[in-house]
C-alpha cells in the first residue's frame, strides 16, 4: 500500500520484515512539545513547567497521567498558561 523504507527502523507495524511489537521509533527521542514548553519557559524545565493558576481553573492534579487526552490536554495548558 505504501512504499515506506524502514531500513534503521525498528516499527510496530505488519510489514517491512520488522518484528510485530516492537516501537517503530524511540518515542522518546522526539521532543517537539517538551522542547516548545522548554523554550517558553526559558529552559531548565525538562519540557514541563507550573500552569498560572491567576489565569485558567485548570487543575493540573486531577490529570490522569498516561492517558492520551489528558496528556495532550495538560501539554495544551502548559503551553498556554505556564509560568
């Protein structure tokens, strides 16, 4: 269906040769947003940072970590409303 190289790839997908299972990368080497929370923040946060609680009722407590709408959620209001 797609003519994808995965040479140096190593990919949860069904083709390509690759074991089923494994990551298709090192989720842990992108830092888009991480790096954009670094960079608002002047670095030094590890890619997270306090949220302004004099601007938003959000309540970072009750964020379910690992969940990915929450995660992405908590991303959104600490590019937004950090501090």
């Amino acid at each position: 269906m797609f003519d994808i190289n995965w040479d140096g790839l190593a990919g949860t997908h069904t083709g390509g040769g690759r074991n089923p299972g494994t990551n298709l990368f090192d989720h842990y080497q992108w830092r888009d947003v991480r790096t954009m929370i670094d960079c608002l923040m002047n670095g030094g946060g590890n890619g997270y940072c306090n949220i302004d609680s004099s601007r938003t009722d959000f309540n970072s407590a009750v964020v379910v970590k690992h969940d990915p709408v929450q995660d992405c959620a908590f991303d959104i209001m600490m590019m937004r409303y950090g501090k």
